[in-house]
C-alpha cells in the first residue's frame, strides 16, 4: 500500500494544527479557571480556596476538552467562524461544565465547595473561547483589507459598466445575479425608467437616475445597455432602440417572457435586439389548463421536430409534462440539434428521437404501433416556396401523401387529436407549396366528418427568423457587405415570432372538435422593405449609404400580399383573442379527395412541373400560378423531367 508524500504532508500539518487548536482552548479554560477563583474570593486566595482549584481545574480542563473535540471544535478553521460555530461552543461549554461538575462531585463531593465558580467558569469559557474564535475571524477579514482594496479597485476598472432600462423585475433580477458572481466580470452602474415616482429609489443599491430619454446626457461613464424590459411593445422598443442608438454604446436586451420557457430572467438570456422586438406584440396569454387537459401525460408525436416551428412545439410541449415526446424529423442534422438540446435540458419528460420520413408508411406505423402516441403536432413539410416551383413533386409527396399517411396511422391506432401545421399562402395558392398544403387542409376537414380523431389545422404567416426565410437571408447580406436583395418594394408579409407561433398552435389544439381550420391573428402585414431598412439600421449601418438595396423582381410562385381567408371561408371568432377560425360552407367528399390525391400523385411521378401544376389546378380551382402568365418561364420548364 502506498501513501503519497502530499497526503501525508496535508495529515501532517492538519494535527499540528489541531494541538495548537487545543493548546490555546486550555490556556483560555485554565486563565477562566483562575479568574473564577478570583472573582469569587475577591482576588485573596486562601489556603482551602487553592485546595479546592488544585482539585478542580485538572477535572474541568480535561473534561471540557473532550467534549469540545467530540463537538467537532478543532476540525474547522478559526478565519471561517461563524455564528453557528459560537453556538456550537456555548453547547459544548454547557456539556461540558455540567460534566465536569458531575465527575468533580463523584470524586471529591460537594461539600465546602463554591459552587458560584462553577457559572462563573462557564461564562468566562463560553466568553473567552467565542473571542478568541471572532478574534481570528477579524484579523483575516482586515488582514489583506489594502491588498484587497486595490484588488476590487482594479477590478473594478476592468468590469463592463452596465446601465438598465427599465426598473422592474428582470433588472432586480440581473443586478443581483451580477452582485452575487464575480465571474460575470460586470458592474450596473444606473437605471433609468420612465415611471417618475421610482426616480432617486435605488435597487440592491444601484441608484434610478432619471427617464429613458435622460440616456445620452447621462454622466455616469457606461459601456453597454441592457434594456430590461420584457413586456415592452414594438413602438416602445423602437423608441429605446432610437435612444440607445444615440448614444454609440452597445445594447443588448433580455428576452420576452414568450421566449423564456422556464420564465427565468439572467445574464445568461440577455440577447441582441431583433426583429423579433421590433416587430413584436402583446405576449400571448394562454389558457395553460385546456393545453394541459390534453398534453400532460400523452404521448405526444412532432413530426418536423428539428424545424423551426417543430423544435419550438417540442419546447412547449415539454413544460406541460407529456408522458413521452418523439420527435420525428428526416433531417439528420436538425433531429441531432433538438435531440442533444433535450438531453443537456435533463428534463425529466422521456423523449424519444426517430430519424425518418412521413412519405415512408411502413415507417411510421411502426412508429405508431410501438410508442400509440395520442396527439400529433404535423410540422414537417417542404416551405421553400421558389425551392418548390422547380421541384413540385416533392412538394407533392411530402405535403400531401405525407399527410395522407400520417391521418391513416392515426386512425389505425386511435390517436385523440390531429393538429396540422399549415400556412396562409393556403389561401387562393399561386404556388406549389400553398396549394399542397391547401389539399392538406380539405383532408383534414374532410376526414373529420366522420372520424373519431379530432383533425385541426392552423393556419398563419412567416416567422420571424425560421431558416432560409426572409430575415436570416437579409442577415447574410448585411454581414457580407450588401446588397441586400428585395424581390418588390412593395411586397408585404405577415410576421410573427417562432414562441407566439408555437404557444398559438398549442392552445388552438385546445379548442378543437374536428374539422377546424385555425388562422392566428398575425396582426398588421409589414412591409419587406421596411424590415430590410431596419436589420440595417439595427447593425449600425445606413441603408442605401452602407448598404446598397437591389430590387430583383418577384421570384416565381410570389404574392405581393397574402390573404387570410379563401373565398367560401367565413372567420368566426373564437375564445381566445389572437386565434379565428375559418368555416367553410363547402363539405368535401372524402371519397372524392382521394381519387384527385391519387391524380395529384401520379402526376408528381411523372416528374413534370406542368402536369403537376394542371392536376393541382383541377382540384384546387382557386390555385392560380403567376408564371402561368410568363411564356418564357413556361418554355423553360415545360419538358422540365428530372429522372430518378
């Protein structure tokens, strides 16, 4: 057996520290001894009176010692002590004088004894032990006090100097996370808000100077702002955005409370401001109950689950505690991402990943038949709408016969509710994808009729920062120097945030009986050009002076506007304010619906754009591409055949 030198260097200066531990504990209980004695003879000893100390004072010293290392008194260090430490010593003390006047009795009776020494040794011990314990305790917290002053000081130099907006919550909540860890490396040197009765409070200290718009004639030096606001609107954001702008420092922002699954406001949250702010509304309320009744202790399948709106569901779904979450998705990379975000969130909701595609049936009623899940979020689809005008059949084969084979295994293994993911450019279509995703919708209303799983659909616009749409492109361009490219300058879109989106979904899922086709209220459409301006302003930058704006012409399969609603579609409200739904006075035939999905799909394997498109136009009379129109663009494409 061997014993490292280390070790038995650390055991060794360990007991020498323990003996001169309990050297100076019995020097302090002999002087309390003594001083007991003299106190209570007036300090005049007398012949007896030195008699009765020779007999007390080895009984005492030797007990009190033992019970003090039974207390555990000498395994600390005295620079550490603390108030339970003085308390442990006054417990010991008391044991200990009562043991020691015990034993004394036993030995040499009571009889002629003082028994006034025996307390006034007891509060002299607790006395003299407790100081000599704080004493310590003193010197080392004031021993290095001028190292440490010029330690903070140069720290302190060193640490970003960070200014609030807002004096609420998430500021209270920041400031004493960075007050409590030095390794944050930062300091709050202000706030400012606009509410005038908190102006001269302070907040863990840090002073409330003034309104917002006070910030550039602020004359405390700081080197960043965080604005500390989460329920701010867009027209709040862009004025503090406005201000932080003129001042040249940096600014960052915490997150939303829709973005905050956990609801957790820290430094580790703070982020850039983004459209996602600047575009934003009013924090979607949900009716966390209904979502509950039909998520918590499901099994719950997301199909698309490493997408944008799929990853986002899965999030959501995990905070109201399914019994199992599979996350389907044909992306190797993007099943990876969510699959390692789940496992590193150590969540206790069991999920399980599964790498494969809706347009395999075989697959999936595996998939159903092992894991019976009871509601299906359908997120996977193909988006890219100038993607799919030139590869139709995939559109074809993903958003509708995928589709298709999803509702068949959810009737075959009995699932409670369906929820399809789909999107406005469903209403009146001009492209591929709108129009399958448009057929994917009457299946859903259709199959409902006489199904017992309850089908949905829900339907909305683009979202902010979804991959490959608009404003992660725009990013792109503005970082490699420009141009930034817009297809119309007066092309507009309805926008909303990835959270809103998916927190909407879910609480539609809630309402439905079957047949419903949801429309989230995405409030105003924005103007793209006005969203590119602002991605460039908000990288410091001057559109059209540091970055140059081209306009390329609408791409094929493009609106200029999207529309909500299809003609025989009436909105109807429903409980909940930013969630309508469409009724639809026409029924369809289920029957029917299949015998032109077949057509739909037979065309797809053919391989042809035209056929394609003629198979869906038939089907979908509303369907009206705009390149229908270019004859340059039809000559191009129409012997278009890619082979397999």
């Amino acid at each position: 057996m061997r014993v490292s030198v280390t070790s038995l260097s650390k055991n060794s200066k360990k007991s020498r520290n323990k003996i001169k531990f309990v050297i100076v504990d019995a020097i302090f209980i002999c002087m309390s001894i003594l001083f007991a004695f003299l106190l209570r003879y007036d300090f005049t000893l007398t012949y007896n009176s030195i008699a009765a100390l020779k007999h007390f004072a080895p009984i005492v010293l030797s007990v009190k010692l033992v019970t003090f290392s039974i207390y555990g008194m000498y395994r600390g260090m005295w620079r550490y002590t603390s108030m339970s430490d003085l308390i442990n010593i006054v417990k010991a003390s008391t044991l200990g004088t009562m043991g020691a006047l015990t034993l004394f009795v036993l030995i040499h009776g009571i009889a002629d004894f003082p028994t006034s020494v025996i307390l006034i040794d007891y509060v002299l011990t607790s006395i003299l032990l407790s100081a000599s314990r704080a004493s310590v305790r003193i010197y080392f917290s004031n021993f290095n006090q001028s190292y440490k002053r010029s330690a903070i000081d140069q720290f302190k130099k060193t640490r970003k100097k960070l200014l609030m907006i807002g004096g609420g919550g998430s500021s209270e909540k920041i400031i004493r996370e960075i007050r409590d860890s030095r390794g944050l490396n930062s300091i709050v040197v202000g706030i400012l808000d606009d509410d005038g009765s908190k102006v001269g409070a302070t907040i863990h200290g840090v002073p409330i100077l003034g309104p917002i718009e006070e910030l550039s004639e602020i004359k405390i030096p700081f080197d960043e702002v965080i604005i500390c606001i989460p329920t701010a609107t867009n027209v709040e954001m862009r004025r503090i955005v406005a201000i932080c702008k003129s001042t040249g420092k940096s600014y960052r922002t915490v997150p939303t409370f829709s973005e905050l699954i956990d609801g957790k406001v820290s430094m580790k949250s703070v982020r850039e401001v983004s459209m996602v702010d600047l575009l934003g509304r009013k924090e979607v309320e949900l009716n966390r109950t209904s979502i509950s009744q039909y998520i918590y202790g499901k099994k719950v399948l997301v199909t698309g689950a490493g997408g944008s709106i799929g990853s986002e569901l899965v999030r959501n779904c995990l905070t109201f505690d399914p019994s199992l979450l599979i996350l389907l998705d044909q992306s190797e990379h993007n099943l990876f991402n969510i699959d390692r975000e789940c496992s590193q969130n150590k969540h206790p909701v069991s999920f399980k990943p599964i790498l494969g595609d809706i347009r395999d049936k075989a697959l999936l009623h595996r998939v159903f038949s092992s894991f019976k899940p009871d509601v299906v979020f359908h997120a996977a689809a193909y988006k890219h709408v100038p993607m799919q005008e030139e590869h139709p059949w995939e559109a074809v084969f993903t958003n509708i016969q995928g589709t298709l084979n999803l509702m068949d295994v959810s009737e075959d293994y009995g699932v409670d509710r369906f929820v399809l993911v789909s999107t406005d450019k469903a209403v009146n279509p001009t492209n591929i994808m709108g129009a399958t995703k448009r057929v994917a919708e009457k299946l859903i209303q259709s199959k409902s009729i006489d199904s017992k799983v309850k089908y949905m659909a829900v339907r909305f616009g683009n979202v902010i920062g979804s991959s490959g749409s608009v404003i992660p492109t725009f990013q792109e361009q503005i970082r490699n120097g420009g141009p930034v490219t817009i297809t119309n300058p007066k092309m507009q879109r309805y926008f909303m945030s990835i959270s809103e989106a998916a927190q909407l979904i879910l609480q539609a899922g809630a309402m439905g009986s079957g047949g419903e086709v949801y429309v989230l209220d995405m409030g105003k459409p924005v103007n793209i050009k006005d969203i590119a301006y602002e991605l460039i302003r908000l990288s410091g930058l001057e559109p059209e002076k540091d970055i140059s704006i081209e306009y390329i012409g609408s791409r094929p399969g493009e609106k200029l506007y999207e529309e909500l609603q299809t003609n025989d579609e009436n909105i109807l409200d429903t409980n909940h304010e930013k969630i309508l739904m469409m009724k639809n006075e026409n029924g369809y035939n289920w029957d029917h619906l299949l015998i032109k999905v077949d057509e739909i799909t037979s065309s797809a394997k053919l391989y042809d754009i035209n056929k394609v498109m003629d198979s869906l136009k038939t089907f979908i009379p509303e369907y009206e591409p705009d390149y229908a129109k270019d004859e340059d663009w039809v000559k191009k494409t129409a012997n278009k055949i890619i082979n397999y």
